[in-house]
C-alpha cells in the first residue's frame, strides 16, 4: 500500500446545514450518510462533532474561533480530546497590533504541539489575517505559520477583478506556500460565494483553480510520506448571508444554486487538479 503523499475531500458540517434545497433539512446524522455514500474521506466541525463523525469511519478536522491565549488553548485542548487530527481556527478580529498578533499565533503554535494536533490559522476576513499585507508582515514575523487557506475573503477583500487577478497572485504566494488545508468556495470579488454552474462565474473558478493547483504543488514538495492535505468544499446556507438566494411571489427565499450537487463538484475540480500535478521530482 503506498503511503504518497494525498489529496483528501472533506464535507463541512456548516455546508451541510439546510440541506437538500427545497426539501425538509438533513438532520446532522442523515447528512453524515449522504457525505459517506458520496465517498468523502472525512468532515470538518465544531469539536463537539468528533465522536459523531468519527464512528462513521471518517476522518475528522476541528473549526472554531479563538480571541485571547486562553480560548485557543482550550480549543486546541478540545479538538484534541474530540479526536480530531488538525484543528482551524478563526484567530483575532482583525484589530489587533503586531504585539498581539504575535501572541495569539504563538498561542496557537505552543498548543499545537503540546497536544500534538497541528493547526492553521484560517485566512478569514474579521480575523488577524484578513488582509495579504498584514498576513505578510506576519509571515516575515513569524515564518513557521501555516495556513487554513480560504482564498474567497482575500478575493473580496482585495476586490480581486477590479484590481486584477494578477497582483492577487503574486501577494498570495508566502500564503500559498504555507498551506496546510484548502477550504473550497469560488468568489466574483464582490459576493464571497457564487454558483460555479453560471458561465459568467467561469473566469473566477479558472482563477481559484490556479490559487489550488499552485497551493497543492506546493505542499506536495514538503509533504512527508503518510501526510495528507485537506480540501473541504465550504459552501454556506441561505441563513448564513453566503448562499445566492431569490424570493417568490410568497416572499420565501430559494437558493439559486444546488449545493450539494456543487459541492460534489468542487470535490471532483479538486481531485482533478491532484491529478494532474506534475510527478514530483525524484531525489
């Protein structure tokens, strides 16, 4: 059995959420169902999920939000308990100096290892790393830091289409190359979520597929035999602001897009482009 490096596909318990579109919602059990039989490897959720999860025979990655020292080593100590291999983390506000930047990562990095649960730090809007200035000065700060890397906020944060796809790509690669786990959602620069079934969305999904691929490659050059790199479809429900919705002649609200059937595909766009890498050079 080989023990290369892998690509493996999680579903995310926040995705899951008001699901299937039009019918009566998934309960979190029949949900877990539905990601098994799609073939799914594991699922990302809040710690107190990890049991759940991990009964069904999946994998399973933690997520929360910490804002002091003392929040994000309980939530490590958590998602450790939980039994989760790797916990992401929404780090900070966003309005916090270097001096406490630096801390809360530093936070975050002595309760990794000393619960052996590795964790990366979501690029997030309203959080310390909202922005690809200050999460460079960072990274130059503090250069061991890995990343939960969900490219949709630095594309609306930065407006990608208005100053050009280009400059994004070039300000994104300390992120890139500090990648640990993908998060997957396609944005137009103006709404962080968009239906990748729509052709006027195309362009963008070409830019994210180029932000994945480059983020794979890159990982894959350090990865160690046995590891495995995460890529979690993360496409919000209607509640949460993120799903594109219209209302009916009944002012009910509908999603537009069908996302479950989108988040398969994302899953079969990111196996693709694993696929696809370039062999890695033999040493």
């Amino acid at each position: 059995m080989s023990d290369a490096p892998q690509l493996l596909v999680y579903a995310h318990s926040w995705g899951l959420l008001e699901l299937p579109r039009g019918a009566q919602p998934w309960s979190f059990p029949e949900a877990l169902d539905h990601v098994v039989a799609a073939g799914f490897s594991g699922v990302q959720a809040e710690p107190e999920l990890g049991r759940l999860i991990l009964d069904r025979g999946l994998r399973f990655a933690a997520g929360g939000r910490a804002n002091n020292v003392a929040e994000i080593e309980a939530l490590v100590a958590r998602s450790a308990d939980a039994g989760a291999h790797c916990l992401t983390v929404h780090l900070g506000w966003g309005d916090e100096d270097d001096e406490v930047s630096d801390r809360l990562v530093h936070g975050a990095l002595d309760a990794a290892d000393r619960q052996r649960t590795p964790v990366y730090i979501e690029t997030h809007r309203a959080t310390l790393v909202q922005d690809l200035w200050r999460t460079n000065r960072l990274i130059e700060r503090i250069p061991q830091i890995r990343f939960n890397g969900d490219y949709s906020h630095y594309y609306v944060a930065h407006e990608a289409p208005y100053r050009g796809f280009a400059a994004l790509r070039r300000q994104i690669q300390p992120v890139l190359e500090r990648t640990a786990f993908l998060h997957g959602r396609v944005s137009n620069g103006q709404s962080i979520q968009v239906s990748i079934a729509d052709p006027a969305h195309h362009p963008h999904v070409e830019n994210f597929k180029e932000l994945w691929r480059s983020a794979m490659q890159l990982w894959r050059q350090r990865a160690q035999p046995g590891d495995s790199l995460p890529f979690v479809p993360e496409l919000g429900p209607p509640s949460s602001g993120y799903a594109p919705t219209y209302s009916n002649e009944r002012n009910t609200r509908h999603e537009i897009a069908d996302r479950w059937r989108e988040t398969l595909q994302l899953r079969d766009i990111a196996l693709e482009l694993w696929r696809a890498l370039p062999s890695p050079a033999r040493s």
